[in-house]
C-alpha cells in the first residue's frame, strides 16, 4: 500500500476521505492476472472493525475472492425491504507497455486529478463506498436506516465478469433479492440504463500442408479463414442497417468486430493452421442467436468444401467469453431516484458491457453511475478529477438520506 506524499496535496481541494481509501486501493496491484485476496482482506478488516459480517466466495484456486458486506435495516424499518447494492470490481487491466509519468500502483495528484491504475475503472467508486460505510452503520445502529444497503466488490470483471456470477449464486442460495443496484463505472455520475452484452469467438480452421508449388494438394486454412471473416464482415454490414437498433445508444446498433488472427509458419507451406477471434457486441433486444446461426451455417458449408478436398479438414468455432446485456426494462423506478438525486434527467445507453447485465439477468434493476471517464479507462497515465470524486461522495451521501428513515 502507497500514501501521497503531503506535498502532492498543498493547495488541493479534495474529499479527503474517499482520496484517501483510493490512494490506499491504488496501492494493491490487483491486475486481473494476479491475487486480489490483500486487498479484499484489508477491506474485510475495515468492515469487521465496524461490526459488520462480511461473505466472500472464492474462485476455485482460492486466490482471488468477492466481497459482500450488508449494513442491515434499522430495528424500525420495513423487514420486506431488500436493500440497494452498490457494486464495483476489485481487479484493474495490465500496465504492460504502457509508459506511465508515474508509478501506476503508486497514487499520484496533479494539478486537479488522480493518477493511478484503478483511480477511475473502478476504485474511485469504491474508495466513495467505503467513506459511506461508517455513517451508514451509525444510521443502522440508531434505527434511522430504512432499507439495507449492501456493498458488493467482485474478481476478474476484466476478463469476462467472472466474478460477480458467484455472488448472485450465493445471494440466491441465502434467499436475498436486493431491491436495486448501482454499479459504479465510471460515466461522468451520468445515468446509463442500458448496455450491449458481448460475446467472445474464438474460430479455429484446420487445413491441410503442402508445398505451395503443390496447392491442389494441400487445404489453405488461411484461405477459408479468410473467407469466413469475409462473411462476418459482410453480416456486421447487415446488422448495422437493421429497422430496430436503438438510437440512445451511442453506437445505435449491434456490431461483429475480427479482433486477431494467426496463421501460416512459411511463405512455401500451404497453411494448415488458421484462428482468429472476433466478438460481437449485441443490442438489449438482439441475443447471440442472431448472429450465431448464419455464421454456424457459413462454417458448415465451408466445412464441406474443405472435407471434400481432405477429409481431416474443417473448421472449428469456439465460444470464449458471453457476458449479457444491461436492460432497462424494469429500472424506471430506480431511474426516477437518480435523476431526482443528481439533478439530471438524462438517460444515456452504452456499447461496453459491465456486471450490471449480470445483475439484470437475476432480476435486480440496475443502473450504472460512477466517478471518472471511460475514456481514461485501460490507458496509460489513468487518472480520476478530484472534483468526479467529490461528486460522487455527494451523491452517495444523497442516496444514504433517500434510505434514512423521515
């Protein structure tokens, strides 16, 4: 764990607290290939010295864990209530070749804004939850606290939201449905109701070698990888013209994208070895269905022309990631308290996906709003605005007085 040093701070205004528990998240190098468990141990220690239960679940090396912590109900509060989660993932995405100004797991201020890998995707928000924790416990202790509120931190959300699944799991083995749930990526504290789902493909084409003065001997899978990325290419076409994408999200419809590919070991050696990759990022309203089952029969029919040659031959088509889409089909009462909170009526829909398509899917309306920009996210030099995290302290603090008993 790191601490600014004192003169990063003089003449800054900040929320000193949340800058604080970030500066200390920043200093765990939660990269999604590495450990999270220091961190989710620290945060358990913090929870447990407030008095609170914390569960976790683990992955199945044990080495990487979720946490969930509920600040429970006044004694005078309606029991049928089931609490807002406010949820946000532990693990960061590498700094390999990235050339950073300053150490990345290492918080940094300068001038109005907050380096460090995480600052803004996403400890930012959770540095502002875990501020709110100790008046929350204050305001449960004293029988103010109208409804639970419930703080949910996942594993490996970068690398396919592995982590949060777990948690549902557990919630729904205890019998608990929490009523509503924020998920705190960063949008500028904007409400976005809805996300694109993604699904990851991994096509792999089997052909056969030969000396490429020899062609009609051998089987090209780069050829027929070719040919088949063609066709994903030409199906992106078609379902970008669709009559029912969505104008309210920023890209208004579903997309296939041809991420990598590898083939060929010689420029005189027909290729036996063809994969590639390529994802598709699907409206709401749209399932994997609708691409899946042309490309399954484009495959096929390549397949047989290539087992025609050679037996042996054919394609494979893997699937590698799937994670669903984030609807706002039963939020517009959870929408109502934000707007009402933030001052802004605008809802925004967007083409990343999150765990809060996960959420959605266990029937827990969900809406995204967070501290930072997206578009600081993944890259280099990642930093927050102070005046985001002040912000989102102020919203959090207005969201802890919408559950505080009249």
């Amino acid at each position: 764990m790191t601490s600014l040093n004192k003169n990063q701070l003089k003449n800054v205004s900040y929320p000193k607290q949340s800058i604080d528990w970030l500066t200390r998240l920043i200093g765990f190098d939660t990269v999604s290939r590495h450990s999270n468990l220091d961190l989710i141990e620290d945060v358990q220690g913090y929870c447990e010295h407030l008095g609170l239960t914390v569960d976790l679940t683990f992955n199945e090396a044990k080495n990487k864990a979720n946490l969930f912590v509920t600040v429970p109900a006044g004694e005078n509060a309606d029991k049928v209530d089931n609490g807002l989660v406010l949820s946000g993932h532990t693990d960061v995405v590498p700094v390999d070749g990235q050339e950073w100004s300053s150490d990345p797991f290492n918080a940094a201020i300068r001038g109005d804004k907050l380096y460090g890998r995480g600052a803004c995707d996403m400890k930012g928000f959770i540095a502002c939850a875990l501020t709110l924790l100790p008046q929350a416990v204050q305001l449960s202790n004293s029988g103010q606290l109208r409804r639970p509120l419930h703080l949910a931190l996942s594993f490996d959300e970068e690398v396919g939201c592995l982590g949060a699944p777990l948690i549902l799991a557990d919630l729904k083995a205890r019998g608990i449905t929490p009523d509503y749930c924020i998920v705190g990526e960063p949008t500028n504290m904007a409400m976005v109701v809805a996300h694109k789902g993604i699904a990851v493909y991994r096509c792999r084409v089997h052909g056969k070698s030969a000396h490429s003065s020899l062609t009609a001997q051998g089987v090209n899978a780069i050829s027929y990888a070719s040919r088949l990325i063609g066709y994903v290419d030409t199906l992106a076409e078609e379902i970008s013209c669709r009559e029912d994408n969505d104008a309210l999200f920023d890209v208004p419809y579903s997309t296939l994208s041809v991420g990598t590919i590898h083939g060929g070991t010689a420029t005189n050696i027909v290729p036996n070895l063809c994969e590639f990759t390529f994802d598709y990022r699907n409206l709401p309203h749209m399932t994997q269905d609708d691409i899946l089952a042309p490309i399954q029969a484009k495959v096929a029919e390549l397949s047989a022309q290539m087992q025609a040659r050679a037996p042996e031959t054919g394609i494979e088509l893997m699937q590698e990631e799937s994670v669903p889409a984030m609807t706002d089909n039963d939020s517009a009462e959870l929408q109502a308290l934000i707007a009402a909170l933030t001052g802004d009526d605008d809802r925004h829909k967007v083409a990343y996906a999150t765990e809060g398509g996960q959420f959605t899917n266990a029937g827990i309306p969900t809406i995204i709003c967070g501290p930072g920009s997206i578009e600081q996210a993944h890259k280099a030099d990642e930093y927050v605005e102070l005046s985001e995290v002040a912000r989102c302290d102020e919203f959090l603090q207005k969201l802890l007085t919408s559950c505080t008993l009249k």
